[in-house]
C-alpha cells in the first residue's frame, strides 16, 4: 500500500484554507458584533442622560411650584391674619364705645318717628337723619363681617392655588 502524499497534501490543505476561511469570517463577524454593541451601549447612554435631564427638568418645575405656593400661601396667611387683627380692633373699639356703629334712617320710611340724630364732635347733620345701634347688636354685625371677610380670603386662596397649579 502506497500512501498518496499528494492527497493527504490537497486534503490539508484544503483544511487548512477552511480553517482560515472559518477564523476569517470570525474575526468579521466578531468585528460586526462589537460595532454592534458599541452602538447600542452609545444609545442606551444616550437614552440614560435624555430621561436623566427630563426627570431634573420636572424636579425644577416642581420645586418651582412648591415655591410659589408656599409664596402664596403666605401671603394668605398675612391676609388672614391682618383681618382678624383688624376685626380684633374694631370689636375692641366698640365694646370700650370709642367707637358707635350708625345706620342712616330714611325719614320717609320712619312713619313720623321722632329718631335722635347722632352728631358728630366737629359738625352737624343736616339732612340726613342717623341711629346708633346697640353695642351688642354692633358686635354682632362686626362678628357677621369678620366671618365674610374670612370666607372672602379664604376663596381667594383657594383661587390662587388653583391658578397657580393650571399655569
């Protein structure tokens, strides 16, 4: 039996270039997949740093908002607080009679009734006829108006609130 070298030689050969064909495509396809990757980790940064920037841009919106509420809300409180001062004021000034309330009497509608008019220290009234009302009767009134002017202030806080969260 003779050994054809020559054979055995084409076959190495052969295997050889298919081997080098194999490590060939390898190294292609090898360079592919890392271009790959290489871009896809450059997208997912990208995406990363965009919603990273978005989230910031919302927490600043939000701080802004929150700021400008408490803003607000100070300066309710301030308005509220001025008002029962004022109201605290004007209760103390009636129950010590530095202060009269009055109400203007039409002298049509008195029917004959013969009403004092209240005069001032410093003139007098010539048309139109006045009464003084009761202390209790005007602590009254006065607690009506500070319930009012506390609703009032109130609503109007919670009117800026809302405009503030629309805009």
């Amino acid at each position: 039996m003779t050994v054809p070298w020559r054979l055995i030689g084409v076959v190495m050969l052969g295997m050889t270039a298919g081997v080098v064909a194999w490590q060939v495509q390898d190294w292609r396809y090898g360079e592919q997949l890392a271009d790959q990757s290489r871009l896809h980790t450059e997208t997912l940064n990208q995406l990363t740093m965009a919603a990273a920037a978005a989230h910031q841009a919302e927490q600043d919106k939000r701080l802004a908002l929150e700021q400008r509420l408490a803003a607000s809300d100070k300066t309710h409180s301030e308005k509220m607080t001025n008002a029962q001062k004022d109201q605290a004021l004007l209760r103390d000034r009636l129950a010590t009679s530095d202060l009269r309330l009055s109400v203007l009497i039409d002298s049509a509608s008195a029917g004959g009734c013969s009403v004092p008019a209240a005069t001032g220290a410093g003139g007098v009234v010539h048309a139109d006829v006045r009464a003084e009302l009761d202390p209790a009767h005007a602590q009254r009134i006065i607690a009506i108006t500070d319930e009012g002017d506390r609703g009032l202030i109130a609503l109007q806080a919670c009117q800026a609130y809302i405009r503030t969260l629309t805009h």
